[in-house]
C-alpha cells in the first residue's frame, strides 16, 4: 500500500516544469513494479576517493545492487535538483568534479540552501 502511494506520487515529478526531484527511469520502474531498490550515498564519488577510482567504486556497487535483482538509487543533488538514480553521464560528472574539489558536501542542514543557489 505504502509503496503504491509513493509510486503514485513520485509519477508527479519529472524534470520539466522546474520541479526539485528528477526520479530515474529505472527506479521508478521499480517502484511502480513493487521491486527492490537499494539508496546509495553519492559522497564516496564526489568526496571519498581519489578519481578514477571513486567513479570505478560507483559502478561497482550499483552492480552489485543489480546482481542481487535490486534497482540501484544513487542519490546527489545536481544543477539544484535532488536526483535518485543517476546515470553513467552524472556519475562521471560527479567523480571528476569531486576529485577538483568543485562538488559541495551536502546534508540536511543546507539541502535548501543547495536548491535554491544553483
């Protein structure tokens, strides 16, 4: 029941119209089919290791949320939009800039303040 509701609610959002969350395909695929999907910080690519290996270490987790029959949602604020699931661009994007010291470290505390300041 739960999971329905938020299905519903997460087809509300798309990237046009200026809305705050961009859903991945894939994860609300998964939603809407009731299956596993498994949240995954984004701080190890922009901040916790050098790149290449920051991006490598990426892939490889979401492929091992694949392998055992979960959705991967990797989850990062980009260009002021909250993202769940990001895509192989966004991942790069995120361990290249990270690893120049050009992504912000974010938490609750300034997540509004990340949306609104581009």
């Amino acid at each position: 029941m739960l999971a329905t509701k938020l299905a519903a609610a997460l087809r509300r959002y798309s990237v046009s119209g200026g809305r705050p969350l961009v859903i991945s395909e894939a994860v609300r695929h998964a939603l809407e089919k009731h299956t596993p999907v498994v949240a995954l910080e984004s701080t190890i690519i922009s901040h916790g290791m050098p790149y290449p290996q920051n991006l490598e270490c990426a892939k490889h987790l979401e492929k091992i949320v694949n392998d055992q029959k979960a959705t991967p949602a990797t989850i990062a604020v980009i260009d002021s939009k909250i993202h769940i699931g990001l895509n192989e661009r966004d991942l790069e994007r995120l361990a290249e800039e990270g690893s120049k010291g050009k992504v912000r470290k974010t938490s609750r505390r300034d997540l509004a303040y990340c949306l609104t300041s581009g």
